[in-house]
C-alpha cells in the first residue's frame, strides 16, 4: 500500500466534483451547490458522507 500523502488544492477538488456532477446531468448551479456542500464537509472535519 503507498503511504504517501497527496495535497490536491481544493479548487481542483471542486471543480472535478461539480464537472462531474454535470457530465451525470445534475444542472450546473445544482452541481456547484453539491460540490461546495461536500467540500466545507470535508474541510470542517465532517467526513460521513
């Protein structure tokens, strides 16, 4: 198993997460609101999701 820990920026985060959700059809403003929800998630600690 790698060890290694990756730093990804969390704009490229977003914008992976919210272009993907567009590719799956979810509208672009419904996307961006999917994306930044999970994201502060995330960022605040709260990994349940």
């Amino acid at each position: 198993m790698d060890d290694k820990i990756w730093h990804v920026p969390v704009d490229t985060i977003y914008n992976f997460m919210k272009d993907t959700f567009v590719s799956l059809g979810t509208p672009e403003e419904d996307a961006k609101i999917c994306a930044d929800v999970l994201i502060e998630s995330d960022l605040r600690g709260i990994e349940s999701h």
